[in-house]
C-alpha cells in the first residue's frame, strides 16, 4: 500500500471566534471530526443526543478525546430513511449549534451535516464553519448558498438519493469512476465560484457502493491525490466494516451491531490516514486519537 504526505493545507473561519482573528485548522496533520447525530433514526445512535444539553455533554466528551471538528447532523442519510422538513431539520440543528458556540471552546470547528441552503445558512448565522454535504451542493440553490457563504464546503461522492443509491452501485473501475464523479462535482462547485481553498472531498464509504468497491476504495485511496485536495474519510460503523468482520467466519462477529465496529474502523482510519487523508469522520473520537497517537509517534 502507497504511503502520501498529507497536503499542506490549512482551512480559515471567521464565522466563530470570538475576536477579530481568523480561526485556523491545519490539515496537514491528522484531523478528527466527531459525529453528533440530532436525528431520532440514525442507524448507529439515533435518539441519543436530540436534546441540546445531551448533544453538547457528548460533543464537549468528544472534544476532550482530541475531536477539532463536531459535525452535527440534523437528517438521517442511511438507506431508505425518511426524509425531514426543512423546519424539521432547523429546529434540530440550530440550537444544537448556538449551544455549542457559547458553551464549548470558539477554537472548535462546527460542521453540519446537512444538504438543504437554508438549514446551512441559519446554521452559520448560530456559528457553524463547514458545510458537509453528502449531495455535494446538487440541491436546489445550493451552489448559490455555497458561494453567498464562503465557507469550507465537503463534496462527497454518491449516486442517486439515499433511497436509490443502492441500486446504482455498479462500477466497471470504482477507483477511477470515483475519481472522474468527484472531479466533475468539483468542477460543477468551482464554475459556480466556490474557491478551491474551500473544497474538501469524499469518497463516500456507505454511499452507492458494495463490499468489493469499498474494499478497492481503501486500499487505493492515495489515487485521490490526484484531485490536489483535502480527503475526508468516513467509514465509522457503516456496514461494510460488518461485512468485513462477518467475512473472519468467527461466531463471536457473525451478527455485530453497529456499536461493535469501532475497532476494525480505528483500523480502517489508520489506512486512510497512511494515505494521505486529512480528516477522521467518527463516532467513537477517543479509540480513533490513540491509534494516531501512536502513528504520529512512531513516524
């Protein structure tokens, strides 16, 4: 497997600080985003943090364990999930935001999860500082919120909606295929004037892709590079790293929760990152910072 340098990029934010200067993220070292789900029906911990006080004891649990980003998420993108208002997903996120901004370090970087303009618009008003969004800008007046914002945006790759992507995942190359889908999304973002210093990419583990094409993803992932941008990782507890573990043929993995995963995902980070990917996306922060910790020191 091919070694890369992580690119030597550093993200800037002025949406949050709570002085005149620029917040700063460097991305040439190993970044962890922390996963807070507001949402009653995310496939991992649905239902856990959807009131404001529990979403901000786990997120200021997971900024403690060495997470710099909370990627907050008001709308479950598993397969086949039911689709939320836009009122819906305001009411979920944006307290969840405000709360975080007056109570937890201004140093921290919030990223919401989310693919609707206006829930992304009302959350940088509360302070957020990224844009991740699974559809990459595809909604409609997207594009255009991205360039009004000026904020880092997070282009993932995917096929079709949550509901149907399943059905897309047919790939002669998936590496190359990939590649050529995200490049055209950046591409479509950079033609309607969303700057390049603000565009991170995502393959997009658990999205339109089966256990082989993740499996050549991972194990491939330094061709990105080739993009010449950041790479967000995410793989925490999706259902390839069942597979994975199902694929031992030992009883004691045959029928793992999603909660069981955190280990061989730990593992999968690590990859990630030997290949050069900038950023962690992850539910369980503390088991993903003492692997690095250990890469970081043994390097």
């Amino acid at each position: 497997m091919k070694l890369h340098a992580l690119p030597k990029v550093c993200l800037s934010s002025k949406t949050a600080k709570r002085n005149d200067d620029l917040k700063k993220l460097d991305l040439s070292c190993p970044q962890i985003m922390g996963i807070l789900n507001v949402t009653p029906d995310s496939f991992s911990d649905g239902g856990q943090f959807n009131a404001v006080d529990k979403a901000v004891t786990h997120a200021q649990a997971m900024i403690d364990a060495g997470a710099s980003i909370i990627d907050v998420g008001g709308e479950s993108t598993r397969p086949n999930a039911t689709p939320v208002s836009i009122e819906q997903e305001m009411q979920r996120v944006v307290p969840v935001v405000q709360a975080l901004r007056a109570q937890c370090d201004p140093n921290v970087w919030i990223s919401i999860d989310t693919s609707t303009p206006e829930v992304m618009q009302a959350c940088v008003e509360a302070g957020a500082d990224i844009w991740n969004d699974v559809r990459a800008l595809r909604r409609e007046g997207a594009l255009a919120m991205a360039v009004k914002l000026d904020i880092p945006v997070i282009l993932m790759h995917i096929r079709g909606e949550p509901t149907t992507m399943d059905g897309l995942a047919v790939y002669e190359d998936v590496v190359s295929e990939v590649m050529d889908e995200l490049s055209t999304t950046v591409k479509m973002a950079l033609n309607a004037g969303v700057h390049r210093k603000h565009i991170i990419i995502d393959p997009g583990f658990g999205f339109a892709k089966g256990y082989e094409h993740h499996r050549q993803l991972l194990s491939q992932l330094y061709h990105l590079h080739t993009l010449n941008l950041p790479i967000l990782f995410g793989v925490s507890r999706k259902r390839f790293l069942g597979e994975v573990l199902s694929k031992t043929g030992l009883p004691a993995f045959a029928n793992n929760t999603a909660n069981e995963r955190d280990a061989v995902g730990m593992a999968a980070a690590l990859l990630a990152v030997q290949q050069g990917a900038s950023i962690i996306r992850t539910h369980n922060v503390a088991m993903t910072k003492q692997a690095l910790a250990l890469w970081q020191q043994i390097g």
